[in-house]
C-alpha cells in the first residue's frame, strides 16, 4: 500500500514548524505561531412527526474560525498599520476606519523539511479584530515579547496548483 499517493517516496507526515504567511504580495516576518484552520457546520435535526425514535440531520450555517498571528515583537510594523486600518485612536469621528482597505486576503504557505513549498492556503477577506502589541511584561523571567494579531475572515481554500515536491 502507498501511504502517500502523490509523493509515494515520501514516509512521513508534513512538520508544522515550517511556514510563511503573507498579505499584500509581502511575506511577514518573524511569525512563530499560526492558530490554524478551522471550518465548522451548524447541524439542523428534524424528524418526521409520526418518527419518535429517530432524526435526521442536515448542514445549516458554515463559519470560520478567527486565526490568530503570534510572533516575537520585532520593528516591523506590518501587524500594527493593518490593526490601524480597522480602528485608530484619535482619527476623527466617521474616520477611525479605512472601509476600503481594511480587508485583506492572507496566505498561509507549509514548506517540507528541505524548504520546498508544498502546501498553501488563501483565506478570504481576513481583519484584525484584536491586536495586542505587548504580551505580559515579568522581571522575573527572560521571554520574549509576543505581539499578536486575530483575524477574522470569511473562508479559506486550499490551492490545488501545488504539487508536493519529489524526495531526494
């Protein structure tokens, strides 16, 4: 039996410590941490009114999980400006949004151990709906500082021109 159809050479299952994202055609620096995807359907039950032992289920509303972006705090200014596009203190009453150019689309791309692309995502009309450009401070213990920003968006999809790279 092939364990991996596609890539019949390949024994072992994709690592998660290899990726990039990217929006506005620019990769983000410093990024560690990606909350992942996550898509759930809400479940309708309904019975037919002679049944009493049963139900039947059929999909209703699909939503999107928020994804949220960690990374230790660097000089890039990439999270905060788009955080900024949403909300921004002092703006002015009817300005404290950029309507047009507050969503984004976002990509998540997974490389192989050797850095070679094999997998990514496109999520759709992602914003920030929380941005924290300090995590906890303690002068008890060395951390880094993380800055993170949540998205929400309106769906993903995977694009199906990726082709996993041969083993060598």
């Amino acid at each position: 039996m092939v364990e991996f159809p596609t890539n019949p050479t390949r024994l072992d299952p994709y690592k998660n410590f290899n990726f990039r994202v990217k929006w506005d055609n620019k990769f983000i620096p410093a990024i560690s941490r990606v909350s992942g995807l996550l898509r759930t359907t809400a479940v309708v039950e309904h019975r037919e009114g002679g049944d009493v032992s049963s139900s039947h289920k059929s999909p209703a509303l699909t939503q999107f999980a928020p994804i949220t972006l960690e990374r230790g705090l660097t000089d890039d200014p990439s999270f905060e400006a788009w955080a900024n596009l949403v909300w921004q203190y002092g703006a002015g009453f009817g300005s404290e949004s950029s309507l047009n150019e507050f969503r984004k689309e976002v990509w998540i791309e997974l490389y192989n151990e050797a850095g070679q692309l094999v997998r990514r995502y496109k999520v759709h009309r992602c914003w920030p709906s929380e941005y924290r450009p300090l995590s906890p401070l303690n002068s008890d213990c060395a951390e880094m500082v993380i800055e993170s920003l949540t998205l929400q968006n309106e769906g993903w999809e995977r694009d199906t021109f990726i082709d996993p790279p041969p083993q060598t």
